[in-house]
C-alpha cells in the first residue's frame, strides 16, 4: 500500500516539524505545501529531502484528489475555517493546536469532522511523549490505586526571543495563556486523571516584567478542575516566566506517587519514603523539533488505514479539552466558578 499523500497548509516552524516526522515515519508522505508566502518548490524538496509542491491557495490543495491529509499548521485564528474546509473537501485532517480560538468555533468544527466521517488529530503530542506514555501504563496497571489528586503545569517563557511572539501577544493570536501554549499541560493533566470535569474555578495575573507588557491578556493562570467523582486537580499556565522551560507533573494515588520522572509506590519492593527514577524521558523543551509529532502521525495514519478513531488525540480529546479551557478562560473572565455544563 503506497502511503498517505499529505497537504500541508501554512509553512513556519510547526510545519517544519511536521513535515519531518511524516516524511519518516510510517505511512504518509508530505507531496503539496499551500502557504499563502512565495516559496520556491526546488528548494523546500531539497530541504526536506522529497519532492513538494507549492500552491499559494487552499481551494487549490484541497481540490486536488491526490491528496487524502492535511496537517493545518497556520495562524490559530485561521484554524477553524480551514478544518472545516477540509472535512467538507473529504480531507482527512491532523490540526495543530489549538484547535480554535472560541466556543462557537469548536462547535462548528466538531459539527463538520462529525458530518463528513473523516479522521481528526489534535496535535496535543505531549500525550505521546516517552513522559506520559509511561506515567498512563502506570496509572492503567493501578500501580499508583485510584489516583486523587493530579496537577501538571506548564512553564515556558514565551517573550521577544520566541518565535511566535509576534502574534501571540494578540488576543486574536495567542486568545488566552492556555490557548497559547499551557493547553498542553492542562490536556496531559486530563489524560493521567480520567474522568469527567464537573466544575472549573481560575484566577489569572502577569508578570511586571517590561517585555511581557504587550501581552493583551494576562499570561499567567491557575485553573482548580472537580471531577464528578470527588477529586480534584490543578493546572498552572505560566508563559511570562524566566526560568528553563519546565513541564511539572505530580500525580498522588492511594497506593503511590509520581513526581515528573519520580515515582514512590507502596509496594513490596519498593520504598515509600524515597523516590525511585523512571527512565522515562521527559518534556523538557518548547522547541516543535523536540516534540514526539512522529510517533503522534504513526498512529494516526494507522486510524486512517484501518478505519478507526484516533487513539488519545482524537476527536473526542480535543474537544474535552477545549471545553475545559474555555470554561476557564470563562472563569477569569467572570470572576466565578464555571460548571462544564455550561460550555456543552
């Protein structure tokens, strides 16, 4: 079976890594990049070591039959107008995060994945990292018991020196502190918890720190999440910090605990007054090249092929996990507890 032809819409820094991990990976081929940016077609095939197309409109990428993916990697606010032109076209689709900027817009992508029968990829890789992979077969194995209380943060400051500053100080760019960047704590958060989220409390602040000014909202947030069941978690949203970038998880169970690539269980064999090292690897870098996109679009691509649902970052998780967000960002916004209730 020849691999999946695959159109790239909006080339910069996430393209680049995403045309990297499907080039060598299992089951799809990068053949057309849209950007609406002059590129020259001999130079990106060599940069990428494949020949690619370039067109400079999205109706011409989608209208081509060739093409069965897309990965949607342009500007946040194009998102939801883009994912639902490619499932109206037929096109599988792979979406980098966020998957938009407002409830309405989930709503109405949500509507059109679901119409037109294609697969969907959230592109929250971190659930596919060597870190949360192990720390999800531990939870899974009931090594660490019923696990109670969770909370995974997200710290990486995202000033002049980053790339996507630019725009991300916008309200129309970066939307919120969780939309921007710590959705992917929040989400992997979700993932070692479980379970439905009943109710979101969030506070937000700022640094005073002079180049994070422009920044058109607050860039720091706190979110408290109760789930149905009774417990509880945390997700801190830190984006105008100076410090390493940082992806702090720690999760506590009635039989153990795990504190990033730590864990202490109460078991025979193991003591619970010390911390035993995993050899899990952990997220410990904003930069796309680090992140674990090829094993994410492996598994993907193998959904597509066999007809199924997208494992982990599909459909059903992206969608949760907005909604979440939005009920926080609601939060902040109205200075009051936001029930889940309320987003569906």
């Amino acid at each position: 079976m020849s691999p999946f032809k695959v159109g790239i819409i909006g080339y910069g820094w996430a393209a680049t890594a995403h045309i990297e991990a499907i080039n060598h990976g299992t089951d799809g081929k990068v053949t057309t990049v849209c950007s609406s940016r002059p590129l020259d077609a001999d130079e990106l095939s060599a940069r990428h070591g494949a020949p690619i197309k370039v067109v400079n409109d999205v109706a011409t990428l989608l209208a081509d039959p060739a093409i069965e993916v897309v990965s949607i990697t342009g500007y946040p606010w194009n998102h939801a107008v883009l994912a639902i032109a490619a499932a109206e076209a037929g096109k599988h689709i792979i979406l980098e995060k966020p998957m938009v900027l407002t409830l309405p817009d989930l709503r109405r992508v949500e509507s059109a994945v679901r119409a037109a029968g294609v697969k969907f990829c959230i592109c929250f890789e971190c659930r596919w990292s060597s870190q949360f992979l192990g720390i999800k077969a531990m939870i899974d194995a009931g090594r660490l018991g019923r696990v109670h209380y969770g909370e995974v943060d997200y710290y990486h400051g995202c000033g002049p020196w980053y790339g996507q500053y630019r725009w991300n100080i916008t309200q129309r760019g970066g939307g919120s502190s969780l939309l921007s960047a710590g959705g992917h704590a929040l989400d992997a958060l979700l993932l070692c918890m479980g379970g439905e989220v009943e109710e979101v409390t969030a506070y937000a602040t700022q640094s005073t720190n002079p180049v994070f000014n422009k920044y058109e909202y607050p860039t720091t947030s706190v979110t408290l999440l109760k789930f149905k069941d009774g417990r509880v978690g945390k997700c801190a949203s830190v984006i105008d910090c100076v410090q390493p970038y940082y992806f702090h998880t720690h999760l506590v169970g009635s039989e153990g605990s795990i504190l990033d690539q730590k864990f202490a269980l109460n078991t025979p064999g193991y003591d619970r007054k010390a911390w035993t090292q995993s050899d899990m690897m952990p997220i410990d870098s904003g930069d796309v090249a680090d992140h674990p996109y090829r094993a994410q679009f492996d598994a993907f691509f193998a959904a597509v092929r066999e007809d199924r649902a997208m494992p982990l970052s599909g459909l059903r998780e992206a969608v949760a996990t907005h909604e979440v967000i939005f009920a926080a960002d609601r939060s902040i916004a109205e200075n009051r507890p936001v029930r889940l209730a309320e987003v569906r």
